[in-house]
C-alpha cells in the first residue's frame, strides 16, 4: 500500500504581519521576475521561509520548489543523455529544478553555503528566463522564469560580493522588538496552527485580490515607461551610492516599474523610484567604504612630523599622544684595567 504525502497548508501572503520590506521586495520580483530574484538576509525565525512558501501560492502554477544544500549541479540545472544522443541522433533531457520551478518559486535557505557554481547557475537562470544545458557538444534549452529567493543568516557567513551584486533586490530583516506587533504575529500563527483551513477562509477575498493584482500588473509591463526625469533620478542615486556597473540603473527601473504596475499607476514616477531604491542599492552601495578608505589615506599623507611649538605642548590635537625628548643624565663609568700579577 502506498503513503500518500499530504500537501502541507499555507499561511496566506495577505496575513503576513510585519517586515513590510520583504513584502514589497517579494511583490516585485512576482510582478517582474527578470529583476533577477530577492537575497534575505536576517536572524532565524523571521518569516522567510512562510514569506517564501505564501508567495508561491499567488503565482499562476504555485509551485514551491526547495534547492538542498547537497544538491549537485545535475539536480539543478538537469541531465543530458549523451548515449542516445549518438545511438539514435535524439536529445533526452532530464529536468532538474530549474524546469520543475517554472512559474513558481525557487527557494534556497542558506544561500551563502552553497557552490558558487551553482549559485552562478541560479542567478543566470532568475535573471534571464532561460536554462541552458551544455554536455560535449549537445545543449538543451528550456523555459526557466521563476522567483527566486535566496535566504542566509550572516552570522554563518557572507556570499561574495560578486555573487550578491547579482541578486536583483536584497532585503536585512531585523528582530521585532516592538510588543503590540510581537503579539499580533504570535496570535495570527496560533490561530493558524489551530485551525488552517479555518483562519485561511478568513482571508480568502485578499489572495484572490493578490492574484488579480499580480496578473494585472504582469500584463500592464510593456505599457510602462520611463521619461527623462525618472532616468536621471536612477542615475543620481546609483551614482551618489558609488555602485559598480549599471546593474543597479537596470534593476531599479525595474522594480520602479513593477511598483507602478502593481499598484496600477499610469506612469513611472520618482516616488516609485525612491520607494525601491534601498532594496536595490542596500548590497551595492559602495561609497560608505570609500570614504572611511579616503580619509585613513588622506590621515596618513597629511600627517606631518611634530613642530618645534608641538613638541613644546604635546596635549596638541594634530599630535596626539607625542612625548618631547628628556634630558637623561649621563654616568661616567672608570674603566679599571687589573695589572698582571707577579711571578715568583
């Protein structure tokens, strides 16, 4: 007799309480998943992984699908049959879990443990809607649009800046420490976990609502675009960020752009603009280590030997610490020399 696994129930999106960055950044990446993914970076027990599942349930086949750790690049990106190819001209394809995340979710919790192979994997596939599989000369391509959402906690570890820059949106999720919301969010999990058919049917009409804003915006896209004011405010603050390239222009337009569809606006404004700017700049901004680089260097070049009125006041700011030279008194040490002594 074969087990039948149940199908595990979902907190609903519209009940998450809280954490209103990462509901936004998720919002986003649904509308667009070009935008190349959301990275989620916070102490456990913050919500990500029921953030992550509640979306899947908004988009149009709802899949959530799990990378382990100890996935091989296979698993992910699928498997060529190389013997068919030769024995009868026939590509056999694999899938791995790029193909079953197809118009879903592709979920990885602790993304800064994993290969950077397979993350440059991930992130060429979340960006471009494609995946393409190469062995000895034969390749495969399929369809591979999906959102994907890497979570870490950066206590067990930073990914390469490389790597990070490639997520589209980066959101830092912090410990609630404000009670009346502390309270809110235990009551609404215990409810759940009472009665999850129960509390969802309480929040029926909102996914619905989601769904329909999800698959409006989606479509409104192509329809949007963006004046010469728009583009200068994105170059402004990426440039006054100090970003690397002009991956941060591309994602903040964007996600300005899925903003303004999702909300259903007829133009891309700057309020739209500055509304996601944090998220796609809070892992590129660069100038805050610039400058604390500078000024050490400039310290170091401006410094001067002590002047002759330092020496004199060593409580001065430019010297701080320096101690004029004392007189020591000096001991005149009589050398004796023993004389031989006599033989008898």
């Amino acid at each position: 007799m074969s087990e039948t696994r149940a199908t595990p129930v979902v907190f609903p999106f519209s009940a998450l309480i809280g954490q209103a960055p990462l509901r936004q950044a998720l919002l986003l990446a649904a509308v667009d998943p070009g935008i190349g993914g959301v990275l989620v970076s916070g102490p456990r027990g913050t919500a990500k992984s029921t953030a992550a599942r509640a979306l899947a349930e908004l988009l149009p086949e709802g899949r959530f699908v799990t990378l382990p750790l100890g996935a091989s690049e296979d698993r992910l990106i699928g498997t060529l049959d190389i013997e068919a190819v030769l024995r009868d001209a026939s590509v056999r394809f694999s899938p791995g879990l790029l193909a079953s995340a197809h118009r879903g979710v592709l979920y990885v919790d602790e993304v800064n443990l994993l290969p950077d192979a397979l993350v440059d994997a991930l992130l060429d596939a979340a960006s471009s809607g494609v995946n393409t599989v190469e062995r000895d000369g034969v390749s495969h391509t399929h369809d591979a649009s999906f959102v994907l959402i890497g979570t870490m906690n950066p206590e067990e570890g930073e990914l390469r800046p490389q790597l990070t820059d490639r997520f589209g949106l980066m959101v830092e999720l912090e410990n609630c420490y404000e009670p009346q919301t502390r309270q809110h969010i235990v009551k609404a999990r215990l409810a759940f976990d009472l009665d999850p058919f129960g509390f969802r049917a309480g929040h029926v009409e909102q996914q619905h609502a989601l769904v329909a804003r999800i698959r409006d915006a989606r479509a409104s896209l192509a329809h949007l675009s963006f004046d010469d004011a728009v583009h200068a405010h994105v170059s402004a603050l990426c440039i006054a960020a100090g970003v690397d390239g002009l991956r941060a222009d591309l994602v903040m337009l964007r996600a300005a752009r899925a903003l303004a569809a999702f909300e259903q606006a007829d133009d891309v404004t700057l309020e739209h603009v500055d509304r996601v700017a944090e998220s796609v700049l809070l892992h590129r901004r660069r100038l805050h280590d610039d400058e604390n680089a500078q000024a050490q260097e400039t310290a170091s070049s401006d410094r001067q030997p002590p002047s002759s009125a330092d020496k004199a006041n060593p409580s001065t700011e430019s010297d701080y610490g320096y101690l004029p030279p004392e007189r020591t008194g000096i001991t005149h040490v009589k050398q004796v020399i023993p004389l031989p002594t006599k033989k008898h």
